[in-house]
C-alpha cells in the first residue's frame, strides 16, 4: 500500500478478524502449552500487510495514522484474546521505533525490512532486575574498543528475548560512575552477538510468548549499531514508550470487548433454574456494567488518537521526538491516564465474564480465564500504574 492510498479501517479490521478467527483463535490453548506459536505466523501477518503498519514504504512497511494502528490493535485483541500471540507478534512495535527515529540509513536498512517480512523478530531490552519502571536506575554498561561496543550487564521480562534476531538495548556509556538519566545511550544487538546469554522466564500469562532474562557478558556489538548519538538515549526510551502505551490501552480494550463477547454468548446459552442466565436481572447488569466500561475506554482512545494523529504525516518530522506524542504534555498525560483506565477496563469484564461463566470460567480454554491472567501484565507493562499516575500529575503540573 502506497502512502497516498486511503486505507479502509473497517476492511482491515475485517481482515484482521478473520486472520485471528482462524488462524490463531483456534490454536492458542495448543500454543500456550507449548510456551510459543511458530514463526511462520509472523510471516503470514506480514503477508496481511499488518506488520509494518506504521512504518515508511522504503523499508516495506505502509504509513499509517495512529487511528488505523489503534483499530487494528483492538481487532486483534478482541477476535484472538491472546496477549501472548500480540505481544510476541509486534514485539518490533518497542524494539524498532528508536532504529526508525534515531538509527543511520544503514542501520534502518540492516534492520528493519528483515523484521518487516517476517523473516525476523526484534525486541525491546530495558528493564533490569533492580530498576523496573525506573530506567534511570539502569546499569547494564557499555565501553568503546576500537570499532566495537563491549556490554556488560542484564536485562529481565524481555519480550521475545529469546528468539529475538534484533534486540535493542538501553544500556550506559560514557563516564564510569555516571548516574540518573546522563549517559544512557540505545545499542541494537544481533541475537548471535559473542557474549549474549538468554534465560527463558516462567510467567502467570502470555503464555505462548517468550519472555527471558539476558546475560551480557563482554558482549561485542559493531560500533555502527550505535542508534542516534551517544547519551541521547534516556530520551528516545521515553517517547517510545508512549506510543507502547497507547497501543496497550488499545489492546485493553479488545481484550474487554473478548470477555464480554464471551460472557453474552453463555449468558444466552446456559441455563439456571428454569431459564437462560440472560433472563437474571443480575447478570443483565453485570453485562451492562461491563458495556458502561467499554465504551468510556473507547469514546477516550478515540480521543486521545485523534490528538495524537492531529500532526501526523506520511513523511515523520524532520527532528525526531518532536511530534506530538512525544512532546505535547497534556497529550502525554492523557495517554498515562487512559492506559490505566483501559486496563481497569479489562480488569474489571475479565473479573466479570469469569464470574458469569462460573465453574467454566476456571477453566483452562475459555478467552476469559486467559484473559483473566494476562490482566496484570497489562496494568504494569511500560510503565506500572502508580507511575503512570505520577507521570500524568507531573506533565500536568500537579
């Protein structure tokens, strides 16, 4: 798709919905007991024209608004109720935006058409075992030898980190000693790099995607892998972050309508003392609690991506983290706040549609129970709600 075609949301998301009815739906019980779905379905995404959704034609991807990448979001988590198949899918949604925004032309071209096709998978590695959401408490370090950067240090609750091909790292350089958010610089890292151990992590959920713990030990990195300059990294990690948590309350969303989707069709179904549960004036209103819930979440992710696409162009701005997401701190905030309530959203129909589903809903197979472990995943991934909170207070002046 050319960046002058106009793009039908409603056709894709049809699309999507078949994508996900079909070839995921049906399989994702087989794939969380298996710990990981096969990498031919990043191809077959790639070939549904979903994977470089977002990214310029020149590097096989298709420019689009945040509109179309919301929609597409909410598409995949409602008919496929998988944070695991979506997590691991578009882990190249948090791995490649600093290569696309800050990388050299080269870098762009080494890396990203590969993750584009299919052919490869990226990954994010921020987090340290001691750090958390604070990524200005992170250690992993990085020292220059000659044309190489040598890394030494850990990452932990990496997507994808251990089949990753690409994974781009937050690490420290510069000065020894250095502290806060000086001398944070972004390296990407081939997955065969000397030196790269990987640990696979045992989680509550997104069970079908990879999560691990790696090991940098003297690990060794060509110098061209160094993405934009060096120590102007604590910056690209935060305006990368925003979009992550725009899509995560996107993906909330779906996951609610899922639950609801579920509850409704055994709510009609299941009968109880002499009719359909549907017909109890409690369960009706735990239904319309649940729909009260969705659409707030989805009149504000309206909201909030109108803003965000209001200066967006096929072509990105010409210096990077000057868009609005990434500048504008009333939008940033209302980001931070719709994250939290999209999640309490899914927290709450996940909380529901089990209850409804009773004893079924304990139960290992139905979209509810999975959702229901995934939830927490979701209210702490890219940032935990307390600091989203405190994130939104401070960009508001609080």
């Amino acid at each position: 798709m050319s960046a002058d075609t106009h793009v039908d949301i409603a056709a894709l998301a049809a699309s999507v919905r078949r994508f996900m009815t079909e070839r995921v739906a049906p399989h994702v019980q087989q794939w969380d007991a298996a710990g990981e779905f096969p990498r031919t379905l990043y191809r077959e995404a790639a070939g549904l024209g979903i994977l470089g959704l977002g990214y310029p034609e020149e590097l096989g991807g298709t420019p689009a608004p945040y509109a179309l990448r919301n929609a597409l979001a909410v598409a995949m988590s409602r008919w496929g109720a998988s944070g695991g198949v979506l997590a691991g899918l578009f882990s190249h949604n948090i791995g490649l935006p600093p290569v696309l925004h800050h990388g050299t032309d080269r870098l762009q071209q080494e890396v990203i058409p590969g993750v584009l096709r299919g052919d490869k998978i990226a990954a994010l590695a921020i987090t340290e075992p001691g750090g958390g959401s604070d990524v200005a408490a992170l250690r992993t370090r990085a020292r220059r030898d000659g044309d190489a950067w040598v890394i030494d240090g850990e990452k932990v609750f990496i997507t994808s980190g251990m089949r990753a091909d690409w994974i781009t790292v937050a690490v420290r350089t510069g000065e020894p000693g250095a502290r806060g958010t000086s001398g944070i610089s972004v390296i990407v890292v081939p997955g065969e790099a000397p030196g790269l151990a990987r640990t696979r992590l045992d989680k509550m959920g997104w069970l079908c995607s990879d999560t691990a713990r790696l090991h940098f030990d003297g690990a060794r990195v060509p110098a061209r892998y160094l993405v934009g300059e060096e120590g102007a990294g604590f910056r690209m990690i935060m305006g990368n972050f925003n979009g992550e948590r725009m899509a995560m309350a996107a993906m909330a969303l779906g996951f609610a309508q899922a639950c609801y989707d579920e509850a409704l069709a055994w709510a009609r179904e299941r009968q109880a003392f002499g009719s359909a549960l549907v017909e109890k004036q409690v369960i009706r209103h735990k239904l319309v609690d649940m729909q009260m819930r969705i659409h707030a979440s989805e009149a504000w992710l309206n909201a909030v991506t109108a803003l965000a696409d209001s200066d967006w162009s096929p072509v990105p701005p010409p210096v990077p983290g000057t868009s609005k997401l990434e500048s504008d701190p009333d939008l940033i905030a209302q980001v931070c706040m719709l994250k939290n309530h999209a999640t309490r959203t899914m927290q709450f129909c996940a909380d529901q549609a089990v209850q409804i589903l009773g004893g079924m809903g304990y139960m290992r197979g139905t979209k509810s129970e999975r959702i229901y472990r995934e939830v927490k995943v979701m209210m702490i991934g890219a940032g935990a709600e307390e600091v989203m909170k405190d994130l939104a207070a401070r960009q508001l002046g609080l």
